[in-house]
C-alpha cells in the first residue's frame, strides 16, 4: 500500500524538477543522491530490507521506499520518450516504454512464483529485485540524456502561444476543467483500481479455491505480460486509429476479463479472463498518457503527464482498500464483480466526455534528426530548421 500511495505522489515532484532543471541533471541526481536522495539510491535498498525484515514494518518500509523509486524513476522514462518522438509517434513511444516495464513484471511474476514454489519465499525470489535494482541504477547513470531541448524547439514550432500556468492551474485543469484530460485522469485511476484489486484479491480468490502457488503465479504472469508485449501494436495503433475508440473498447473488454472470472470457478476460464484484462489494459494503458500528451502543452506537458499519473497511481491504492473492505462483507466475487462495474461505466463516461484532438508536428524520423542537431548543439534557427516546413513558428 506504501507502495502505491508514494508513487502517486512523487510524481508531481519530478514534474516540477524537470522543467526548470532538465531531465537528465534529475535523473542523475536521483542516482547520485544529489536531488532529495530518492529515485535508484533509494530503490536499491529494498530487496535486501525484505531479505533480512524481522518484523511486518521493514515490509511496510520497503514498499513505500519502492514506491518512491517508481514515481521518480519511471516518471522521468514516459516523459522523456514523449518528448523525443513529437506529437505524431506518442502512441509509439510509450507502447514501447510500458512494454518493456510491464513486459519484465510479467517476467518477474512467472520466475518469482516459480522459485517461490521451489526454495519458498525468501530470500531466492529476491535476489531477481537486487539484481533489477543494480542495472537501473548503472543503466540511468551510463545511458540517459537531456530532452529539454526538444521540449523547447516543439514549444517554438507551435502555431499557440501558451500562457505561463502555475501547477495549482495545471492539477485543477488535469483534474477536472479539461474534458479531456478529466475522462483520461477518471480512466486512469479506475484502470489502476482494477489491477490493483487484481494483485490484491486475485491470489486470494484462486487459492480458495484449491489452486497452487504454481498457477496462481502463470494466472498472475499472463495478464502484465499479455498487456505488456500487445502495447507494442496498440500504443502505434493508437497514433493511427486515435485514442478515444481504444480507451473505450480497451476498458469494456477489461470489464469482461472481470467478470468471467468472477463468474466461473476453473483455471482455464481465469485464464481467459487474465487474458482479456491483459488485451484491455494494453489497448488503454498507452492510448491514455498520449491522450494526456495531446491535450497538454509543450511546456506544461511534463506537469500534466504528472498530475495524471498522481490519479491513475492512486487507483491502485484505492482498489486494494475499497474490493478489501467488499471481499470482507460480501465475498470476493462480490468484490472482482463490482469493480467489473465500474470500469465498465468508467469507459461509458470516456465515451461520452472525450474528443478526439488532431495531432501533427514531429514524426519520430523527423525527431531523430532533432536529436542530431540538439547533439550536435545547434539551437536557434538552425535548429527550427530541422522541423516540418508547414510548422509556423
């Protein structure tokens, strides 16, 4: 739960450094330990705290520690990736990014219930986190560069001259004044309010009935990897067909996932249903950050992207309170079947409320030669140059 609640929230935080200071000086930082100590230095602790925890609150510690890691770390990895491809790839950029991510936690969930299921649960399934936690860390501090010039030379392509917003103007725009960006911020937050209760209540529900550590953890791998390796097609999908279609479809054919596995009581039907939550969450999950990007200004984008993800995040803490307290009164299908409903409704709204936003600007082979020239050090009009010529600046 530390967890969950702590990377909705630090978030906002790496938004809020990134624009003035860059994105790599903040991801440095966050290695080094020169910005507020957090980020990999912070994450690299936790697979040896739970290791070696004697009691409940070392747990507890480790995941709001993790937590930090995530909202720092993986924030700074979307936003990066949206500012490199430009307005036409966005789909693109962060089907590939969530692919990877979500790709290695299905990964992870298939190798830690196996290794748990032959040398129990500590301290072998662990070592996998120490060894993930060292390669982020090397990999950030060797690979990772600038994107602040890209946000800079798209900020002056745009034909729209923005006003300087203050983020309490962002957030109340994010959160709710923006009918874009309110259906995706609601859609987010009950996207992650079913994965959360999924990771919660799911194990719970399969061993209830019978089922051992080993499918309980194939049931759990199939659905991040099936969402994970589909983001591939669908995030490009998404800059073709646009985002609204695929964020409605995605989150009803989640619901179905729900429901089927609510309904039925043997392991190929939920693996049905964890495959139908996978193929929903990959059709939503890219399709909702470029939305976000698209209705988001250049230079506020990276704060919006932030305030989105607060929401999105905190639905996992959500779900995991809200289908605990509805498993404890009326059964856990009650509860995989009520948040069923609500992701059902949650696309019926985006449906309603959402309007396509045309997209143009940069393509990724025309953002390539950007970061050749953002390399190389040309600014200015030599750097506008390299943009699309029916751009205004």
């Amino acid at each position: 739960m530390e967890n969950l609640t702590v990377s909705a929230i630090d978030p906002d935080a790496t938004a809020v450094a990134s624009n003035p200071y860059g994105m790599r000086r903040w991801l440095l930082a966050v290695v080094l330990g020169l910005v507020l100590g957090l980020g990999w230095l912070v994450g690299l602790p936790v697979p040896f705290m739970i290791i070696w925890a004697p009691s409940w609150g070392w747990i507890v510690a480790a995941n709001a520690l993790l937590g930090i890691n995530q909202g720092l770390a993986w924030s700074m990895t979307v936003i990066m990736k949206v500012d490199l491809v430009g307005p036409k790839s966005r789909g693109l950029a962060v089907g590939l990014n969530e692919f990877a991510g979500y790709l290695a936690v299905g990964v992870t969930a298939f190798l830690t219930g196996y290794l748990a299921s032959r040398y129990g649960l500590r301290p072998v399934p662990i070592y996998l986190g120490i060894s993930y936690a060292v390669l982020g860390a090397l990999l950030s501090i060797m690979l990772v560069r600038d994107t602040r010039e890209h946000v800079r030379l798209e900020a002056a392509a745009s034909s729209q001259r923005s006003t300087p917003m203050s983020f309490r103007q962002i957030f109340l725009l994010t959160s709710f004044r923006d009918r874009n960006l309110f259906a995706a911020s609601q859609a987010g937050l009950v996207n992650n309010l079913n994965d959360g209760m999924s990771w919660g209540i799911f194990p719970l529900f399969f061993a209830s009935f019978g089922l051992g550590v080993e499918r309980i953890g194939i049931l759990k791998a199939v659905y991040p990897a099936t969402w994970g390796i589909l983001q591939i097609a669908t995030g490009p999908l998404s800059d073709r067909w646009g985002r609204k279609g695929l964020i409605v479809a995605g989150m009803w054919i989640q619901s179905a996932g729900l429901f089927l596995t609510a309904a039925t009581r043997q392991f190929e039907w939920w693996l049905v249903g964890s495959l139908l939550l996978g193929l929903g969450t990959a059709m939503v999950y890219p399709s909702l950050i470029a939305a976000v990007s698209d209705a988001s200004d250049p230079t506020w984008r990276a704060r919006s992207l932030s305030v989105y993800r607060f929401w999105r995040d905190l639905g996992y803490a959500i779900g995991a309170l809200s289908a605990g307290i509805i498993a404890d009164i009326f059964g856990m299908a009650w509860a995989i079947g009520t948040i069923a409903t609500l992701t059902f409704l949650s696309g019926a709204f985006v449906a309603l409320m959402m309007r396509e936003k045309a997209r143009g600007g940069l393509d990724v082979a025309q953002s390539i030669e950007l970061d050749v020239g953002v390399q190389t050090g040309l600014k200015g009009r030599g750097a506008i140059s390299l943009l699309p010529t029916d751009t205004k600046s």
